[in-house]
C-alpha cells in the first residue's frame, strides 16, 4: 500500500521544525528514523497532512555528559549505544538494551527520540528511561519544558508531548561506579517487540544493597515500576535466591495486560523469570 497525499518539509535545525509544528499543529508529523511512523503511513493508520523531516537537523544528533547527566539529542541513532566505547554502568546499560532494538537496519536508521515520542510499551528506550528516571526535553514556539519519564508516558502510543512540541533531548542520570546493571527480555521472533522485558540497577556498599531499581516493559500501557520488589532489595545482600524472590514479588504486584501474543498469566510468569534473570546478570558483572 501506499500513504495517503502528504506536503514534505525538511528541517535543518530544531528550530526550523519546532516553527512549522507551530505552523501546521497537529496536522503535522515529524519524521526520523520512520521505522514505526512509515509503515503505519502505508496502511493508512497514519495519515498527516505534513511530514516534517529532521533527519538533517544535525543539531538534534549528539550524545554528551554533563555534570552527572547523560545527555542524548533526539536523532542519536539506536545503533550509537549498541558498543559504547565507555565502560561505565550507564553506557553498559544502554549498550545491553539497545542489541534488542529490531534488527540491525532498523538499529541503524531508528532514533533514540523517536522511540520514546512513539512509546511503545515494549520499546526498549521507554523502559530504561524510566527505570532511570530520566527527564524528556519538550520545544515549541513559547519556550521548553522539562517532563519526567513518569509523567511523559501516558498509555500506548501516547506521550505527554503536545502537537506544536517537539521532543529535543533525552536527560539521563549517570550511575556511581559501583552500580551493577542487568537487562533481559523475551520475544517470539529475533527483532520483535518483546513479550515481556525488565531492566534492572543496583548499587552495593559493604555487600548491603542500597539502592534498587527494576523496570518492566510489554506487561501494561506503559513502562512500570516494581517497586515492591525494589524495596525488598535494599538491605539485603544479592544472591540467586535474593534475585528468585524479587521475581515473585515482581510478578504478584504487576498486573499485566493479555493479548493474542500472550495471556496476562503468561506475562506474569515472565516478570518472575525476566526480572530474577537480569538480576542475576547484574549479580554476574
């Protein structure tokens, strides 16, 4: 199939494409990476009357640290984290979840910004985000606002960006060196969204965890925390059986959606299998 008629702009800067969101409102779509955005184009789910390019917005294309935050510019390409040259636990991090994102010409073409301006609940950028509780960047024409990873998600294929605004920059904590990181997730196809994904981090002093984040993805309309099972975390020290129980109260705290991929019981056995096996990867180093 083909898309319906559209008019195409090209931006050249944030700047330009922030004006003719202002301009055509929520008549308009951006366009990066299109490997989400395209395909619902040509079966007519998608049918704006603009299309506003940012693919040579080269001042959306950057990934920086500064003062303790990772700052990722919202055209930075999936296949930018997949071997960081870094080894610090964040980059580790990214670098384990983006080797899941699709396949390698989607990894190459995708964007980092994109992903979350979709917010597809199974998307692997959604849920680090908010398992580190980054903050999502927002431009338009009166100014920029700052939107919590918490706040940003809505529902499925809902953010909280409104049409004149476009997403600029993605804010992400660094962690402290010794935090160990872990990321699973489990799908039907090599290259399919995941059926279920956890994400965790925790950080050790003196063998006592003391803090613990655990992430899930593709069991509700959104990224979700477990936070029950964060909470049983700290104090302890993480073991294989430690990792076992967190999984339990994971999966008895979460109810997840059922679709024709799986059943919410389904889902529920992997939240207790996915987040004992990312804990046991961070165990593992």
């Amino acid at each position: 199939m083909k898309p319906a008629r559209f008019d195409y702009h090209e931006a050249r800067s944030a700047a330009e494409a922030v004006s003719l969101l202002s301009e055509y409102g929520d008549e308009a779509k951006i366009l990066a990476g299109g490997q989400s955005l395209v395909p619902a184009m040509n079966f007519r789910l998608a049918r704006p009357s603009v299309l506003v390019d940012i693919n040579r917005a080269v001042d959306l294309d950057y990934v920086e640290r500064e003062d303790g935050i990772l700052r990722v510019g919202s055209l930075v390409r999936h296949r930018s984290f997949e071997n960081p040259v870094l080894t610090d636990p964040l980059t580790s991090l990214l670098g384990l979840a983006a080797r899941h994102v699709g396949h390698l010409p989607i990894r190459v073409r995708g964007t980092f910004g994109g992903s979350l301006a979709h917010a597809d609940p199974a998307a692997e950028w959604c849920v680090i985000t908010s398992l580190m509780d980054a903050e999502i960047v927002a431009q338009s024409s009166t100014g920029t606002r700052v939107v919590p990873a918490a706040n940003f998600f809505q529902t499925v294929f809902t953010t909280d960006l409104r049409p004149d605004e476009l997403l600029v920059e993605v804010r992400v904590p660094s962690l402290p060196a010794s935090a160990q990181v872990g990321f699973t997730e489990l799908s039907r196809r090599a290259g399919d969204f995941a059926l279920t994904m956890a994400a965790v981090v925790v950080d050790q002093e003196e063998d006592r965890i003391k803090t613990a984040r655990i992430a899930l993805g593709g069991v509700s309309d959104r990224p979700v925390r477990a936070s029950g099972a964060e909470r049983a975390l700290v104090g302890t020290s993480l073991t294989t059986e430690l990792a076992a129980e967190a999984g339990e109260i994971a999966a008895s705290e979460i109810e997840p959606i059922g679709d024709i991929h799986g059943s919410a019981e389904y889902r529920r056995d992997l939240i207790r299998v996915l987040t004992k096996r990312a804990l046991q990867q961070a165990i593992s180093g």
